[in-house]
C-alpha cells in the first residue's frame, strides 16, 4: 500500500491546520493507503507529547499517531514542520510537501498515488 508519513508538533499553528484535512483523507482512502502521524514536537521545541494527544483529542484526530523515540527528523531530512512524505506502493518517495490544503492532499492521493475514494469506490 502507499503510505503518507506526516510530521507535525503539537503547538505547530500550520500543522494544526492541515491536521483536519488528513483526517478527512484518513476517512477517505485510509483503505487504500497507510495514514501515519509522526509528532517530532520534542525534537524541533514544536510541543511536547501532552500537548500532541490534548490537539489530537480536541480535533478529533483517529488516524494512526506515533511518538518516536529518536528523533527521526535527521534520517528523512525534515527542516521545516509540517512536512508529509508519500511513498507509492514499491516504497519510492513519490512527493513532500510542506504545508497544504485537502485539495493539494486529494489530488495526491488520486493523481500521485493512484487511489480512488471510497465515496467512489
């Protein structure tokens, strides 16, 4: 399946933003792909662990969330949050975008990636 990595910090004020519009594509096609949040909040000074699952919480945010241990910002270069990684099905980085809106994030995921929604499936 393609996988969507999203890096985000819980006091990140864009990765809050766009987090509704994950969700909504989670809902989408979370069939077809695998939907993983990353919080790195603790290691770009973007939020703490608590603050991460008090903004989950508040949005309503049911897609899969991780908690690393290391931080993985160095092995996938990431300078800047939010930041969203898309891997095709082979696992070849297909697309990374910073911030962006559920249009960009739809047409990824139909055009980049290939998958139908499922209110079209």
């Amino acid at each position: 399946k393609p996988v969507v990595l999203n890096f985000w910090g819980g006091s990140c004020p864009p990765g809050r933003a766009e987090m509704p519009d994950f969700q909504a594509a989670f809902n989408e096609f979370g069939e077809g792909a695998i939907f993983l949040g990353l919080h790195v909040g603790p290691f770009t000074g973007l939020g703490t662990r608590s603050q991460a699952e008090l903004l989950l919480q508040e949005l309503g945010i049911t897609y899969p969330t991780a908690y690393p241990d290391g931080d993985p910002t160095r092995d996938f270069r990431i300078v800047s949050l939010p930041q969203t990684i898309f891997y095709d099905a082979n696992g070849i980085q297909v697309a990374r975008e910073g911030f962006f809106s559920g249009t960009r994030l739809n047409r990824i995921m139909t055009s980049t990636l290939g998958l139908t929604p499922a209110s079209e499936g």
